[in-house]
C-alpha cells in the first residue's frame, strides 16, 4: 500500500471526496507543556488488487525520540478492486484527543497498515509564550 496523503488539519470530511480544510505543519501552542485537545489528521492510502481484503491501521504520534504521547489511533477497512482496476483508494479522517506536549520540537506522526510503516510526516510545536 502506498499512502498519497497524511496530513495534519483544521478540519475534514470524508463523502464523496475527501475535502481537508487548514493542513499545516507547524503549531503554535499558548506554552510548554500542554494538552492539546485534538488533532485532526486526514490521510488517502493506494492499494492494489492483490492487497484486497481487511486492514489494520494504527496512526502513531510521538517525539523525535520515539516516545509515545499516547496510544494509537486505530481503525480497520477493507479495500476491494472493483472489475478490470488495478488498485482502488481508501480515505480517512482521524481524531486523536488529549495529546501531551512535554517540549517544543518536531513530533512524528508515523502511519502503519497491517504493522508495516508506510508514511511519516511531522508536526512542530512551538511555544507561543517564548516571544
């Protein structure tokens, strides 16, 4: 599987489309440390005919370190081909809440179908009171 979005956001909706609304890479935050009370994440994964069937996906948020700031964000989904395709493309809208920030420094958030990782992308929190 190969995943063609991850991305942190204001806000989005998965229907017909999938529509993001706000993606951004960097978070200002009113100090060090915090609890953010969510975080939107909107990701589209690829998969081929002969990945059809049921998924395990568990989105991971942690320091550069690798500690965790919390359990992951889990969900399931099936992908299935449909006639002559040769993949088909699955949407999601992710909420993960009561996240704690401890520093201000890049955070990973890494993306895992089936336990293999196919996907990074970072957020980077900044303390809004260090002027």
């Amino acid at each position: 599987m190969t995943a063609e979005i991850l991305t942190v956001c204001e806000s989005a909706e998965n229907g017909i489309t999938l529509t993001i609304r706000g993606a951004f890479y960097r978070l200002s935050v009113p100090r060090i440390p915090c609890v953010l009370p969510k975080l939107v994440i909107a990701l589209r994964v690829r998969a081929t005919a002969d990945e059809d069937g049921s998924h395990a996906l568990k989105l991971y948020l942690s320091d550069l370190d690798g500690k965790s700031l919390g359990p992951p964000a889990e969900e399931t989904f099936e992908t299935r081909t449909i006639g002559n395709e040769t993949y088909t493309q699955i949407a999601a809208v992710i909420e993960i809440h009561d996240i704690r920030i401890g520093i201000a420094t890049d955070h990973l958030l890494n993306l895992q179908i089936d336990g293999e990782s196919i996907a990074n992308t970072t957020l980077y929190v900044i303390d809004g009171s260090e002027k």
